[in-house]
C-alpha cells in the first residue's frame, strides 16, 4: 500500500486524529497528520509532496527567502515541518518508507498543476492500492487530488482505498479530538456521471446498471433488516430494466426496445425513494435517463392499434442513431421501416414474411428495378399494382435503392469491391434520413394513440 501525502508550512497543532474507519475507539495524537496514517494504515510507503519552502524552512516568524528575493517565511522553530516528520518515523514509524517528491510547485498555474499531476503518476505503479491525503494540502492540490483519483482508477488499473482529509477545523475543542472524513464517496460522482453519460449517448447501460447493483443491501444487512428487501427490489427491477433497453437498442430491436422504454420509465420512478436512500447520486440524473431512453415507450407494440405510433417512434430511434453516430443501427432499421411503413399502408400481417413483408418487398425491389434504364426480368408480386398507385412512387423506389445498397455495403464490411468509405456512409446515412421524413408525412397516417400524447412527427 502507498500514500500520496502533502505537507504544508503551517504550524501546525496537536490534535487526537481520529481514525475514519474506527471513531470511536481510536485515535493518533500528533500534529501531522502522516503519523496518524501510518498508525491507521500500515502503509509501506508514503510519498510527501514538498514544496521548497516546505522542505527548507521552518513554520512561525517571518524570514527572507535568500538575499534578492522579495518573498518571506514564517520561522518560529528550529526545523523545517519535513525535518520533524521524518525524525518522528525514523523514531516511531522505521518500517515505513517515507518518500520525500520535491520540486512541487509554489504557484498555481495550468503548468503547476500539470506538474503535480505528472509527480502524481510517477509514485504509481499498475495495481498498487493508495490512500490519497490532503490534510495538510495547499492551493489547488485538492482539486488535482479528486481527479488524478479518478483518472488513476482508470488508467493504472489503481486501487483507491481513501481519500482522506483530516478536518482540523471541526476539532471538538472540549476533547481536542479531530474528525476524519473519507472523500472516496465523492468519486462515485464521477463514476455515476460517466455511466449515465455514456448509457444516454451510446445506450449502453452496463456500467450504469453495475453501479445500481453495488447499492443493493448486502445478505447480512437484508439478514438483519427485513425492511430493507424492497430496497434490493427496486434497485434490481431498475438495473435490469435499463440492461433490457440498452441491450434492445444495441441489437436494434426497436418493438423490445419500445416495450424495455416503458418498463423503464415505470421502474425509475417507482424506485426514486430508493435512488435518495442507497443511490444518491443518481437522484439527479435519473430524470435525465428518462427523458432520453423514455422517449421510445410504447406498450403493447406489437397491437395493431399502435402501429402508426409504433413507425413514427421507429422514425424517432433512427435519428436517435443518427445524433450518436450509430450508423449501423439507423441504416439497418431504416430499410425494415419502409417495409413496415408499406405493410400498413397496404393493411398486411406486419409480423409475417409470407403474404406480408416479403410481397412488399418484392413489390419494393420491381418498381425499383422496372425504373432502371436497364431492368432485370422480375418476379412479380400481388401488390405491384398497389405499389405504383402510392403517391410520390418514384421518390420511395429512389430512396429504397439508396436505402438498400447503403445497408449492403455497411453488412459486407469493406469486404466488397471498392467499399464506401466509413466517413462516407455516415454522410449517405445522415441524407437519408431526410428522405425518410418524407416518406413518413406521405404515407403514415398521424397519430392517434394514447401513448402519441407526448409525441409528434416534428420531434422525428
């Protein structure tokens, strides 16, 4: 186990520390607060981040910083607060290796805090497990310190065991005894920040879920608080709620995602009392993630009576691939949406490839291909005289084709002659969409259903 330590130039007081995973009955009586880790802790090493001042002078009165310099010190004592602190472990605390990092810098510029972060790093090896302290910090360290524990985390593949701030302030001035705060909890702020951001822009919920079911109460505490089962029910409910939508979108399997979207939004607000108890963070963000991923809601998707409402929030969710440049979802959607589209227009089993979406399919391909300057032979199809009374005939077979070999040559990827660049098919895959909408006002009847109440083809 390492430290990451600051020291000060302060004079600073002796207090009773009192250790912040046992309060009540321990304590380390000293004025710095590094013996009082190496007390709670055991650490093998503590890394000391010292400024020059810090390292050379000694807290108390004011003395001149050399002889042309214009800067001043407090000096009251005989030694620096480095020089004591290494007398008290090289007395009390032997086996612990104390790490002096000099060279910190005295001001509090982009560069400095850069180089902190840089010093930061340079204490750090893949997997160690660190305690981060900032007691006896200054200026800006605090804030590095919050995010070189989050960047770490990740980077390093580092455990962090604490973030430690020993409240001075808060003293109990009749005992003399100082609190410990842990500022580890903080961090999850970022975690659940990120898991949030990333379920709203990509619709990937895993880590978002994960974070739900680390809040479940633990066997023993369910063991021994019974009311605190609903607790893990809603929790649970939630997780697997936002895994079912997000696994939905990412198979683009816009009915199950419709369906997931409701139970979703059901879930989420059932268990918002249980956000503000186990999961604090996420209180604030879940209203967020039901606007984003409750927008999709639909029940009973599968009803005939909500297919009109079902095609437009299809529409919806290919442009909501589109804003997170999930172009294989959108362009592989969009193709079975025209599909559908017809389907209801003709009054076919929208579920049945015989006598449904294959005839309207073919019907597709022959008015596309009757069109070219030189046709193919075709396979006729019951609906081909259906198809050419649709209005703007010509548009659809246009946009079908574009809709068909952009989605070929996404599914063959870049193994075909002379593939379409990535970039490219983003473009064709943004410009079609357009075409989509005026596939959607021309042939799609507007909505009617309950569930229509909060949506209209302007927000497609």
């Amino acid at each position: 186990m390492k430290i990451i330590s600051f020291l000060g130039l302060n004079a600073y007081q002796v207090t009773k520390y009192l250790n912040p995973e046992n309060p009540n009955s321990e304590f380390c009586e000293t004025k710095y607060y590094q013996e009082a880790l190496a007390q709670f802790y055991e650490p093998d090493s503590i890394y000391i981040f010292l400024t020059q001042k810090v390292e050379k002078y000694s807290p108390g009165k004011f003395q001149k910083l050399g002889d042309n310099s214009d800067h001043y010190v407090r000096q009251s004592e005989e030694k620096s607060n480095w020089e004591q602190l290494k007398e008290i472990f090289q007395s009390k605390y032997p086996h612990v290796n104390l790490i002096p990092v000099k060279g910190i810098p005295e001001q509090n510029t982009v560069d400095d805090i850069w180089t902190i972060f840089n010093k930061v790093n340079e204490c750090l090896e893949e997997g160690d497990e660190v305690i981060f302290d900032i007691t006896h910090s200054f200026r800006s360290v605090p804030i590095v310190a919050l995010l070189a524990v989050s960047y770490f985390r990740v980077v390093r593949d580092v455990k962090i065991k604490a973030l430690i701030y020993g409240a001075f302030e808060a003293k109990n001035t009749n005992t003399n005894e100082t609190p410990t705060f842990d500022l580890l909890p903080v961090i999850r702020l970022f975690d659940w920040l990120t898991a949030t951001d990333q379920f709203l822009k990509t619709g990937n919920g895993r880590d978002l879920a994960s974070l739900l079911r680390q809040a479940v109460p633990s066997e023993q505490e369910l063991r021994l608080k019974p009311e605190t089962r609903p607790i893990r029910s809603h929790l649970e409910k939630s997780a697997k709620a936002i895994e079912s939508i997000s696994l939905a979108l990412a198979i683009t399997r816009p009915i199950e995602a419709m369906e997931a979207s409701s139970n979703l939004r059901s879930k989420l607000e059932d268990a918002i009392p249980t956000f503000e108890k186990r999961a604090k963070p996420f209180t604030f963000l879940v209203d967020r993630v039901i606007q984003e991923h409750g927008q999709f809601s639909l029940k009973n998707s599968r009803s005939q009576d909500t297919f009109v409402t079902n095609l437009w929030l299809q529409l919806k969710m290919i442009n909501w691939y589109l804003d997170y440049d999930q172009v294989v979802q959108a362009v592989t959607l969009a193709r079975e949406w025209i599909i559908s589209v017809l389907v209801l227009r003709f009054d076919k089993p929208m579920f049945q490839l015989y006598g449904g979406r294959n005839d309207v399919e073919l019907a597709l391909n022959n008015g596309t291909e009757v069109r070219k300057k030189d046709p193919r032979s075709i396979k006729a199809s019951p609906l081909d005289d259906d198809f050419e009374k649709l209005p703007d005939v010509v548009g659809l077979t246009k946009t079908w084709s574009k809709t068909t070999e952009l989605r070929n040559d996404i599914a063959h990827v870049g193994m075909n002659p002379n593939p379409s660049q990535a970039k490219k098919l983003r473009e064709q895959a943004n410009n079609l969409y357009d075409e989509l909408r005026v596939i959607a006002d021309t042939l799609l009847p507007p909505m009617t259903s309950p569930e229509a109440d909060n949506l209209s083809s302007e927000n497609c």
